[in-house]
C-alpha cells in the first residue's frame, strides 16, 4: 500500500513538473486583431493588436506549414496605454478603463506573391491561425475599397465585407475613413475588428473626422474632438513614412504596380493651419522623391475633393482649391474618398476643371457609405458637368463597396451594392509616366570585408593578400555596382607602409564609389550615414564599442539615434559594422567575435526600434547569417585570408522593385 502511494505521489510529482510552466502561465485576451500594409507589401506586412500581458509575441509561417513546424518567433513592439488623461469618459464601453499593450510585431523578409500564417501567443493563450498574402502578383490582380462603415452593430457593413471577400477574394482591402462613429468608444472598433469576418487580408485605412470624436459627449449632444486620431494610430500601425505632424494618419504603400498615398484631412475646418500645410509640403516632396517609381498613383483620404458643398463647406472652401492643383500636378490616377455619404463620381478632373482626355485626367469617387448612414441626395450635384453618376443612397437604400481590377492598361473599377448588384462602373486608364527610375526598379551594391593586407602573408610584398583583393575588385568593376562598402580590416599591420599602399592602390581601381569603416587592424576612426536610391546606408566604428572608450561609443550612439531617426522614411535601412553584434545567436557566448550581451541588446534595440532591415559585417574571415527580430545578419566571408569555413570573396546585394537578396561571389 505504502509503494502503491508513493508511486502515485511520485507521478503526480513528474506531472506536475512536466506542466509547470504552462501552469504557471496566466491566460491572457489577445483582441483587435488586424494585418496592416508596410512600404512595401511585397517584403514585409504588420501584425497589430492589443494584449493584457506584457510579454506576447508572433508565430509566422507559410501557409502550407498548417501546424507552425517552421514558424519564426517575431517578438512585437509593446507599450501600455489607454485614453485616460485624452478623454474623460470612464465607463466600460471605453479605451479609459482598461489599461492594455498596444503590440505591433513587424514581419519583414518575406517573399513576394506568397500566403503566410500566423498565431499570437501570451501566457497560455494561443489565438487561432490567421492568414494574409504578400504583394508580387503580376497583372491582372484587384483590390476592395469601402467607406463609412460607421454605425455601431449596423446590419450592412459585415455582410458587406463578407460578400466582397466572397466575390472578389482581395487580399489587400482599403478603407477611406470612418469605420466607427466615435473613435473613444471601444466597443465600436471591437464590433468591426474582433469577428470572423474582418481578417485574412492585409488592411490600409485612412482615418475619417469620427477618428477624432472623443467619446466624453457634452450636455448639448456633442462630441469633443482629439487633436490627434489617438485609437486609430493604437490600433494601426501604418508605414512611418508620413508627414511629420500627421504620421501614421498619413503615409504611403506600394501594392504591386500601384503608389498608393493615404491622406489625413480631418484638419480641413481651418482655413489654414501647420498640420495642414505640412501635409501638402510632404505629398509634394514625396511625390518628387518617388517620381518615376510606380505605373499607377491611387490617393485615399476621407473628405471629398468634390464632394457635397451642402455637407461640408468646408471641403470647397479649403481642400479643393489646394489638392485638386496637387493632384493634377502629380498626375493622380484615382482619388477614393466617402464622409458624404452620398454617392459620386467625377468624370476626368484635369484640375478643378473636366477634361476629355481620360487617360490625362483624374477620376474622382466618394462612394458615400458601406454602412447604414446615408444623407439624401444634394441637389447642386445632379445637375453639374463635372459629375459622371451620382445616387440618391438612402432613397435607394443602397450601401457600396468597390472591387478595383488591375492589368498593364487599366484600373477597371465595378461598384456593388449590398445585395451584390453592379451600380456603377468605370475604367481609369494608364498614364503615360517616365521611365521607371533605378530608386524602384532596382540597384546593386557591394558588402566587402577584411582584405586584411599581409594576414598570415609572408610572400613577398604581401603577394597573396594582394592578389586576392586584386580579384575582388576586378570582379566589383565588372559588376558595375552603385557603391562599395568595405567593413574595416583594411591591412594586417596599420604601422607598415607597404601593406597600407598596396591598400590604397587597389582601392583606387574600384570605379564606384566607396565607404570604409575601421576594424581592430586599422588605426584610423570613421563613420558615415547618406541616402542613395531611397535608402539609408550607415557605417559605425565598432572599435570603441569593443575597446571600451565609453565617451567615445556613447557619442557616436547618439549620432547613431539621429541617423536612424532621419532615416524613417527610407525604403530600406542598411547598417554596417566591423565586429558583427553576434554570429548566430543573441545567446550565443561573449568572444572576441562578438558584442557583449549587453551591447548586442542595446543595439538590437534601437535597429528594431527604427526598423533597420539588414546589418552588414566582418570580423571572422568566415561567413555566418542570421535572422532576429526581423532583421537581417550578413557577417561575410573576407576578401583576404579566411579561417574556419571561409571562402574569399563578397557579398552583392541586389536591391529590387520588390525587397532585397544577397548573395555571395567567390573570387578564388
């Protein structure tokens, strides 16, 4: 009896440790669950949502790994928040009551054209699998766009959505605004974010007035306003790359062929005001920046350019004389828009003027509500020249949502009403742009690491070590590369001459451009931080991190932070370095080969932090590759002498329309 006892403690015992930490995990409520756009869809999409546990994190895999076996672990940005202190309202319907993590978890590096799917997991809990597909597709592909979902538990917008996902499969939708009421009450984002319906496809939104309605109401009936859409931007996180007083309400996305550029217009009561007009400066330098990058440019934003002048005064008096000129002198293929909740539709815009030259033109479509607030028809639209169609929704009972198809020639538009009848319906065709510009469609650069002049040399005059580098340039040159960056290592012996001249000699053979930074072997300081085809490229001096000059490394982490923080709006982010943070692990042991645990947390943080996509380095005459937190890892094989499993040679890195490969070349 007492071994039968002891035998059934000693299993509850093994149980019990076998469990224990998952028993010890508490469960958590993981909502709000939404897949947004990045810059650039084909590489990269974000995962948002809010959690009552710190720590959370992603699963993400192909679509057809169905039981997460290759899945990566993606760890989110996270920080606690809630509207106490920006509204008063302190009631359960609320964002005031409930302290929560806002976590966004950025899932770059992936393939074009290509079906993933992902879990959230915190403590215990693990959500169901969710799905979205990268950009990449070739023509022909389409898109849905709705507006004005808006009322609460209204009884259209999710059958809507539902139906257009039946019809039409998107796997990108778009929203120009207003997809609640009153942006402080939460259980209006909860009716449209945590269901079945609204998920497994990417998501790009611009915010709608009722963005910034606070939900602490006044006796009279209204409703305060934020200066800021303070639930749209915890709830979304969209590209950084907007304007600087409207960022993450306002930003810009390519899908395919297709700019796409969302706007926030919520300001446009102000006959003038610095948010305002930096939106203009920004749409205007970007615009310039990205000339020649895309086939088609497609703006969303709420407030009509055209709409109703009944309903919003406003829109005529200030947005339309300013953004109707932007979008002609852009040449903006298609302007979507909602707030009237009236239906209409522009004839080519050349201006504020109509034009009878469609493909020079810009088309213009409010489609009114993809809910069920509608307004009666305006009177003054019926009857004016610049209107192709225009519909009465609420005498029609009718609610939209748009299907857009897309081909080399064309964007097709087809409108839907609720009960999946066609009622209206127009083509957009291509303009004729300059030639695509190597910003976007693709350009190389060379990663070279220690030549190391007279490494374990003793031919004569470092023959061996110059030979090598001889062949890594001759290769360079014949690749024609827009820059070359060399990671430090440039000579064995920075006291000998000679190894320094035969440096120099070879450097000066390179046709293109270079930018060295020093390692452990030189006896020279460097950084540089620049942009060139729409990229950031900076290059750190990692010998006073390694060396422990803190005056000196502090110094130049601030630097760091001012160049990261510059570099925001870059397409990609590309740092290099000397002695690479870590080989293969962020546990992996302190050596001469890496950072200390500390510094490598430090720095990952802030290259996470600011979204650097790749970092480039040197240091182990062998090559290793690695991937944390959605950053990319190259410590490269040398020019010179290798050791371990090195190959000489170099990396080149081919940055296209779409993402970015290396790859190595060997040059013995």
């Amino acid at each position: 009896m007492m071994k039968s006892t002891l035998r059934t403690a000693l299993l509850c015992l093994l149980v019990t440790l076998a469990a224990g930490s998952s028993c010890s995990r508490p469960e958590a409520e993981i909502y709000h669950i939404v897949t947004t756009v990045c810059e650039d869809a084909a590489s990269a999409a974000t995962v948002n949502y809010h959690c009552s546990l710190p720590d959370s994190y992603v699963l993400v895999t192909q679509a057809e790994d169905t039981t997460f076996r290759h899945a990566k672990k993606i760890k989110p940005v996270s920080r606690i928040w809630s509207t106490a202190g920006i509204d008063n309202t302190a009631t359960e319907s609320t964002f005031y009551t409930k302290d929560r993590y806002v976590c966004y978890a950025t899932l770059s590096g992936l393939e074009a054209d290509t079906r993933y799917r992902y879990k959230i997991v915190a403590g215990k809990t693990r959500t169901d699998a969710r799905q979205f597909k990268t950009a990449g597709k070739k023509e022909p592909w389409n898109f849905v766009v709705f507006t004005d979902f808006q009322h609460r538990e209204n009884p259209v917008t999710l059958p809507l959505v539902e139906m257009m996902k039946e019809m039409a499969s998107p796997d990108l939708v778009i929203c120009s605004g207003d997809q609640i009421d009153v942006a402080g009450n939460e259980y209006e984002w909860s009716f449209l974010l945590d269901n079945d319906i609204f998920r497994d496809f990417v998501y790009a939104a611009s915010p709608g007035d009722h963005a910034y309605w606070a939900s602490d109401k006044t006796p009279d009936g209204h409703y305060p306003q934020y200066d800021k859409p303070y639930t749209f931007v915890n709830l979304f996180h969209f590209p950084d790359n907007g304007a600087p007083d409207s960022k993450g309400s306002s930003y810009y996305f390519y899908y395919n062929d297709i700019l796409f550029v969302a706007l926030d217009m919520n300001n446009s009561n102000l006959s003038s005001g610095a948010r305002f007009d930096a939106q203009a400066a920004w749409f205007s330098e970007t615009l310039d920046h990205l000339a020649g990058t895309y086939r088609y440019l497609v703006v969303f934003m709420h407030k009509s350019v055209f709409g109703s002048d009944l309903i919003d005064a406003a829109v005529a008096r200030n947005i339309r004389p300013q953004w109707a000129s932007l979008f002609r002198q852009y040449g903006v293929d298609l302007v979507l828009s909602g707030h009237d909740h009236i239906y209409s539709r522009t004839l080519a815009m050349d201006g504020d003027q109509v034009t009878e030259d469609p493909a020079a033109g810009t088309f213009y479509l409010d489609m009114g509500s993809s809910g069920d607030k509608r307004r009666p028809l305006d009177e003054s639209l019926t009857g004016n020249p610049r209107y192709a169609k225009v519909m009465d929704l609420k005498e029609l009972d009718q609610s939209c949502a748009c299907n857009i198809e897309v081909d080399e020639t064309c964007l097709m538009v087809t409108v839907y009403n609720q009960h999946r009848q066609v009622v209206d319906g127009f083509v957009v065709p291509r303009k004729e742009r300059p030639a695509a510009s190597e910003s976007r469609e693709g350009f190389l650069f060379v990663h070279m690491t220690d030549p190391q002049i007279g490494f374990r040399d003793v031919s004569p005059g470092y023959g061996q070590t110059d030979t090598l580098m001889q062949k890594a340039v001759a290769l360079a040159n014949a690749i024609r590369p827009e820059a070359v960056f060399v990671t430090g290592d440039l000579v064995n012996d920075a006291a000998d001459p000679l190894q320094d001249a035969i440096f120099t000699r070879n450097l000066a053979v390179l046709t293109a451009p270079v930018w060295c930074i020093p390692g452990n072997h030189d006896s020279f300081s460097d950084r540089f931080s620049f942009r060139m085809k729409g990229c950031a490229f900076i290059g750190l001096d990692t010998n006073c991190i390694k060396d422990a000059a803190p005056e000196a490394e502090a110094a130049q982490f601030d630097w760091l932070t001012q160049q990261l923080e510059n570099a925001r709006d870059a397409r990609y982010t590309f740092v290099f370095l000397h002695c690479p943070l870590v080989r293969e692990s962020l546990e992996e042991p302190e050596d001469y080969f890496n950072f200390s645990k500390e510094q490598r947390r430090r720095y990952l943080d802030i290259f996470t932090q600011y979204g650097v996509d790749a970092v480039f380095a040197g240091h182990t005459h062998c090559d290793y590759t690695t991937e944390i937190s959605g950053i990319r890892f190259y410590t490269a094989n040398p020019v010179g002498k290798t050791l371990k499993h090195g190959i000489s040679g170099f990396n080149l890195i081919k940055v296209g329309p779409v993402g970015f490969e290396v790859k190595f070349l060997p040059t013995r």
